[in-house]
C-alpha cells in the first residue's frame, strides 16, 4: 500500500515522485530481507543525497513512513509501504546495499538504479537442496564443536536435514513460521533421540542437544539488540518478542519430542 501527498499546491515533481517511489520500494524489500534498522536509514540517506533530495525515514514493524523532500523544498512527498516478507536473506541484503554504494558512487543513473533494483528483487533464491545439505552439515559441525563423536554427528545430521526439509515444506505452503518451528523441532528432537534408544555413540546428550539448534532465531536477537542501541526501541522490542516466541515454539517442540522418545528433560 502506497500513500502518496502533496504538500505544495502544485503540480508534483515526476522526477521527485519517481525517486520516492523507488526509495520506498527499496525499504520495503530492505526490511522484509532482515536488515537493521540504521542499515536502512544510512542506505536510504546515500541515495537520496546522490539524487539531490533529502530523506526522513520512520520505521515501525509492519510499515515504514518515508518522507522526500527537494532540496529547494519545493516540494515534500510522503510514502507508506509494508515490508515485503521473504525471510532472512543476507545475499538480498548485501546486494541492497552494494547498490545503495553504486548510486552514491555515481556509477549509476536513476533508470539505471531502477533496472537493478528490479532485477535484484526478482532474482532466483539460493538452490534449496544446497542450502538443505550446508544446513545439516553446519548443525553437525555444531554437535562436533560441543564435543559430540561421529556417530552423534551423524544423528544430528539426519535430524537437521529432516527437519529443515519440513520446515522449507511447510513454508512454501505458507503456513504460519511458528507453528512450521513446533513441527521442525518435534521431528528433529525425536531422531536426536534415537542415539538414546540404540545406544548410538558416546555423547547422545550432544546429539539431543544439538538437533535443534538450527531453528534458533540468533539474527532477530541480534538484530533487537543493533536496534535498541541506535534508539528504534519500537523495532526493537517487536524483533525482540518475535525471537522470544520463536524460542518457545522450539522449545514446546523440543519438549513435546522427549515426551514421545520418554526421555527425561533433566
């Protein structure tokens, strides 16, 4: 949804009206691809100076304001766009902001940075079956690094590439994120438990343990705390209590799978 004002009683700027629908376009994939707030401010600001204008930003979790005005202020315009929800994605992010740099640089036009804002907003995701393979061997690197043998690894292994291939199920689906954390959790906690059932390796706590720390939401934590420190409380608080939700629906899910296994929590 896009809101768009005059505030001079005037024929709007197209040049002007073009740059603030592209800014606010570019926010709005920003946010939605897990950047921080200050990430989106400063990227926001470089353009907007490299096109001769000013810009005023007011993030909130579910839509950002912006405001554009000419450096003359002649003219102001005002623009409300929801972020554009599509995970966490760091290469999304670095690409946004390798733009943000280009613009300011000058190595790119207006129409030029328009074309490129298109093509990175559509281009493919990472290929899921590489990212589902990383995602397994990076959990059982996990359960390595806390001193877990190679049969836990193993387990821990088939845990993670069960559950996450639930979880990118379930997404695609649309279903709900949490309820999609429960359900990857519960299946990743009772094959982390079979190396107690079989006797599988020395450390099957490790293994148990570590089946399900590739649901941990660490980047909504760690972007709550670069959030509060630059003063978007709001923000701040709301990626907050997302992560802390998350963490409970892992845990319920975690939970829930000892009880099947009837494994003590303890």
């Amino acid at each position: 949804m896009v809101t768009t004002t005059s505030m001079m009683n005037c024929d709007p700027s197209p040049e002007a009206n073009e740059v603030k629908n592209f800014l606010a376009e570019y926010a709005a994939i920003l946010l939605g691809c897990g950047a921080t707030c200050i990430r989106i401010e400063k990227n926001l600001r470089r353009m907007a100076e490299a096109f001769g204008m000013y810009v005023g930003t007011t993030i909130m979790p579910t839509y950002i304001l912006l405001s554009i005005r000419t450096r003359n202020e002649a003219f102001s315009y005002c623009s409300i766009e929801r972020p554009k929800k599509g995970g966490i994605n760091f290469n999304l992010n670095t690409q946004l902001s390798k733009l943000s740099w280009e613009v300011a640089d000058g190595k790119l036009t207006f129409c030029e940075a328009r074309q490129r804002l298109d093509e990175i907003a559509h281009s493919p995701h990472a290929n899921r079956w590489v990212v589902l393979l990383l995602v397994a061997l990076a959990n059982a690197s996990f359960c390595r690094l806390f001193g877990g043998d190679g049969k836990s690894m193993a387990v821990v292994f088939v845990a993670t590439l069960c559950g996450f291939l639930l979880r990118q199920e379930m997404l695609r689906h649309s279903i709900d994120l949490r309820f999609v954390v429960f359900c990857s959790a519960f299946l990743s906690s009772v094959i982390g438990a079979t190396g107690h059932i079989f006797d599988w390796g020395a450390t099957p706590d490790v293994a148990l343990a570590t089946s399900v720390l590739y649901l941990i939401p660490g980047v909504p934590y760690i972007n709550a705390v670069s959030d509060m420190l630059d003063g978007h409380y709001i923000c701040s608080f709301s990626r907050f209590m997302n992560a802390v939700i998350l963490t409970f629906c892992l845990s319920l899910g975690l939970c829930c799978g000892l009880l099947v296994m009837e494994q003590s929590w303890f």
